[in-house]
C-alpha cells in the first residue's frame, strides 16, 4: 500500500499557499471565453456569483504555466516575422457588447500570418494535454473545442477583424497545432444574445440536464447545488432579490435606490434577501418591504436586515431550520437579547 504524501511536503506546502492567494471572487461580467458553455443555468449561476468554482493549487499552478505560455508564444510568432500587439488603437485589447457581456484578448496580429500575411487576425492561445491536443488536431477547434471557437468569433465580432489565428500548444511535448478561422457574423451574433438574455435574467434558466449522471454534469461546480441542495452558500449582491443588472453594464439596488459599485458587490450588506431561485423553500407574500417571507420546514420565516424576528441570510444560510425553531426560546432571546446572529 502507497504511504500518503505528508501533509507538510514541498508540493502540499506550495498548492496550499496557491490555494490562500486565491480570492474565489467572480469576474464583474460574463467572458467570452466561457460564453460557448453549454449549459444557460451554470453561466447564471456564476455570473451571479450563487455558485463559485474552485481549485486545488495543483490546478492553479497549472493555469499559471497557461498563462505564462502567451509570452513565450508571442516571443516565437514575433521571432518568425509575426507583428502582434495587445492593444487596439493603444488601448487594451477588448470587446464589450454591453449588457454585462465582455472580454480580454490575446493579442491582435497585424501582419505576417503565412498564406494570409497581409491580413489581420485575431490571435488566441491555448495550451492542452497530449489528449486534448490530438483532438483539437483531429477535428479542428469548432469541433474539438466549441469554447474556444466561440470565444474567438466573439472578438472577430467585436472588433470587425474576420480573421482568427488559433495556436495550440501540447503541454506535454511542445507540439503547435495553428488554424485560421474566418468571421461568422450570424453564428457570433445569437452567441452575443445569448449573453444578454443570461445576464439580465431575473429568473434563473433550466439546467442542461436533470440527471445528476449527465457526463456535462458530472464535474460541474454547480452539481451539488442543481441536483442535491438547490441552495447558495453565497452572500452578495447579485444573491440578493433586490439587486436588478441592467443593460448599461451596472447592477442596482431597488433597497437603497442607486446604483451598487462592483467593489461593494462582493459582501453586499445587511439588508441582504436571498433569491428565491437561490434556495428551496417556498416564497410567500410579505406584509413588510424589502423582506421575505419564506417557508422552512412548514414554519414562516422571515428573511432580510436583522432584527426580531427578521433573519439575515447568512443566518438562514448557516442553519434554516434552527431559524425555523419557533419553541428554541433560548435562541430567540439571545438574539433578542445580545443582538446575536445564527452561525451554525
């Protein structure tokens, strides 16, 4: 029997302090390099911030050799002759189609492309396993990598450049697989739709699939909350029912009547309301504004800033059915009482 790797080895030591760098905060918008996704409900999700994905160190090491890559990339295509630059007019290369919906580019290749040295391309860069790279060889990347493809008519649609140039580099023995691809007008247009329907959907989409054995399901972050819980572990803004996004890219606040900035969108504030798409229990009227009333275990209980009777999300969150306890006296009056808070 293989002897566990200590807990305090060099490897363990180096993921954990990855894993403590990582902030777990979501992009303010939704990328174009996940809009090829394909399930609407995941993009929802983690637009909103309801689900968050994370990593162990070991993977978010090797997103940083990813990212380390795109230098040494440009490095070569410059070496051969290639004119690449990371700006548009100066400016960082991006789109925005507004609506929440945007996104970084790798680079914008001028000139020099072989067979094509005249024309502009888009430049995107991927690294892969030696099993993903053979497929991508394969089958070409709309075929192989649906994401990818998407991502990059999305900047072609976003820049008025109709030319792509896709580099793949095999991560396990340097191989390059290249591909040029052209501008599908049509195709990046219902792909810039798509995003604006996510993004200003108050209610939350379908998921792709209600079998929790459905292979796109399987290593989904938001498994465990489509098929088992149906419940956010996740307080913020864009979890709270009074938080509206609105097509000029910013969220608004019908609680406090202005617009939220996006650094105050992470912790939100007491006054915070569960969505109800967000948690399992039943919605019922409110007699009070700006507070919900949702059933829990066949008791009403009440949801939004924190006072007698009123329970703060998090509160609900931590422990729904001590909040539910209408004969717990003890905890009633302590929180009464010491201004208390339900923690577990």
């Amino acid at each position: 029997m293989k002897i566990p790797e200590a807990e305090n080895s060099i490897q363990a030591l180096i993921d954990k302090a990855h894993e403590g760098k990582e902030s777990g905060r979501g992009r303010p918008h939704l990328g174009c390099s996940a809009m090829g996704h394909a399930c609407d409900r995941w993009l929802w999700l983690s637009f909103r911030w309801a689900v968050k994905q994370t990593f162990p160190g070991r993977i978010l090491r090797v997103f940083r050799r990813g990212n380390k890559e795109e230098d040494q990339i440009i490095a070569d295509l410059r070496m051969i002759g290639i004119h690449i630059t990371g700006t548009i007019d100066g400016k960082q290369a991006r789109v925005d189609f507004g609506s929440h919906v945007s996104g970084s580019i790798d680079g914008i290749i001028e000139q020099g492309v072989p067979d094509a040295p005249k024309t502009r391309h888009i430049a995107e860069f991927k690294t892969h396993s030696l099993k993903s790279f053979k497929d991508v060889q394969a089958k070409g990347v709309q075929a192989s990598k649906k994401e990818h493809y998407v991502q990059m008519q999305l900047y072609m649609h976003g820049t008025g450049i109709d030319r792509a140039l896709y580099l793949a580099v095999c991560k396990d023995d340097d191989q390059i697989y290249t591909e040029r691809v052209h501008y599908d007008k049509e195709f990046a247009e219902k792909y810039v739709a798509r995003g604006h329907r996510i993004t200003l959907a108050d209610r939350m989409p379908p998921p792709i699939s209600t079998d929790p054995s459905w292979y796109q399901c399987s290593f989904c972050a938001a498994k465990e909350f489509c098929h088992s819980t149906h419940t956010t572990k996740e307080v913020n803004c864009r979890t709270c029912a009074n938080a509206t996004p609105l097509s000029d890219s910013t969220w608004h606040c019908a609680k406090w009547d202005d617009i939220v900035p996006t650094s105050a969108q992470h912790d939100g504030c007491e006054a915070h309301v569960i969505h109800p798409d967000l948690v399992p229990w039943k919605r019922k009227d409110s007699p009070m504004d700006f507070v919900a009333i949702y059933e829990v275990n066949g008791q009403d209980v009440a949801n939004g800033e924190p006072n007698e009777g009123v329970y703060a999300s998090k509160e609900l969150l931590a422990n729904a059915a001590a909040c539910a306890d209408g004969g717990w006296a003890q905890l009633h009056d302590l929180r009464r009482e010491f201004n208390g808070r339900v923690v577990e």
